[in-house]
C-alpha cells in the first residue's frame, strides 16, 4: 500500500527546494472527487506547521454556487461539476493569495451543504498556502488560467473502479440505501470525476492515492 507519510515527505521536499526566495508559495492538490486530495492536503499542513511553516488549506469547495442559484439554473443535479462553481470568483482568490497579505475565503460546509463566507482568514504571514480541488489544472475556460499561478501543483490519480467504489461509499455514509447511492454516484458524481480526467493538464508531480 503507498503510504501518504512517503507522499507528504516528497512535497515537503519540493516545497523546501523552491519556498527560499518567495514571500508566499502557493500549492495546488487536484485530482478527481474523492481521489484523496483533501486527506493529503491537511498531512502536508499539518507536517508543515509541525516544523513551524506556517501554513493553511484553501478548499475550492468554498466556491459552490448556492443550491438556490443552481436550482435557478437547472443544474441541481449536476452539483460538482465545473458550471457549478462560481470559478471567476475562486480566480480572482487565488490571484489575491499570490500576494503576502491577509484574504478571506469561503468554506463549504457538507453537513449543511452550502458556502459559508469569510470562514477561512488567511494572514499576510502565511507563507504556504495549499489549495486543493478538482478543477485546479482543468483544460477549460475560465479555470485554465489558474495554472500559471501555482507555485507547484499536484495531481493524485486513481483508477475509474476505485474512484467508483469510493463515491458510492460517500453516499452510504450519508444513510442511503445502496441502490440510492450507486445512482447518486453515476448519475452525477462519477461524470464529474471523469471529466477531471478527460480534462487534465499535467501537473509537476503526480501521485497515487493509497487503496483506502
């Protein structure tokens, strides 16, 4: 099994060689919904802040248009997927980070499925700051344009079968039936896992998740 402890050391290492001369460095973690970027990305805080770098998660699920404007527009149903985030504003965000000073940012909260604003201060003393989402490295309009702001970008890469296996399982956890899981997961979140790869620009490093 591959050991995220292995994973962690390997960015660490990375991120030791190219932090000297920036005032903030910025991390992408991308990779398909439920391919394990938001586990790798706390790790790698979590290391960094043990060894006092201080440093923070972004989440880009902070950016989810409300289930109002979805239902507005009819894509309710497609909750995830790329025309359902507001992406000019998370662009506009992750310019503001570039820069060593203070931003807020939004969070998603899942219990309660929405965007709660203002819930993530940022200080301008902060000098890692690991963004993670589907649609960091994604070969559309408008998101394509984050790519040359990243200070390193990582991409995990899971098998479509185990990808499957997982986004059901998000959906058991929440209660359903199997039946109502399995179609809640193809319906929707598996379309969205794969146009995450159909869709994929290259990233510096690309890692695989472990079988969990």
């Amino acid at each position: 099994m591959i050991d995220v402890n292995d994973q962690v050391n390997l960015l660490l290492d990375q991120i030791d060689a190219r932090r000297a001369d920036k005032d903030r460095m910025l991390v992408a973690v991308c990779g398909a919904p439920a391919s394990g970027k938001t586990t790798l990305a706390r790790e790698l805080c979590r290391r960094l802040n043990l060894r006092k770098i201080p440093a923070l998660v972004v989440p880009m699920d902070g950016f989810h248009l409300d289930n109002a404007v979805l239902e507005a527009r009819d894509l309710q149903h497609r909750k995830g997927a790329p025309e359902t985030f507001d992406a000019d504003g998370f662009l506009h965000l992750v310019r503001r980070l570039s820069d060593p000073a203070e931003v807020i940012a939004p969070m998603f909260d899942r219990t309660r499925d929405l965007s709660v604003a203002g819930a993530i201060a940022v200080p301008a003393s902060c000098p890692i700051v690991i963004v993670e989402g589907n649609y960091l490295m994604f070969e559309e309009p408008p998101w394509e344009y984050l790519a040359p702001l990243w200070d390193l970008t990582v991409r995990i890469e899971v098998p479509m079968p185990q990808l499957r296996a997982r986004l059901i399982h998000r959906w058991l956890a929440l209660n359903h039936s199997r039946a109502a899981a399995t179609r809640r997961a193809e319906s929707n979140d598996i379309l969205n896992a794969q146009r995450v790869i159909d869709h994929a620009l290259p990233c510096e490093i690309t890692l695989s998740s472990p079988e969990t």
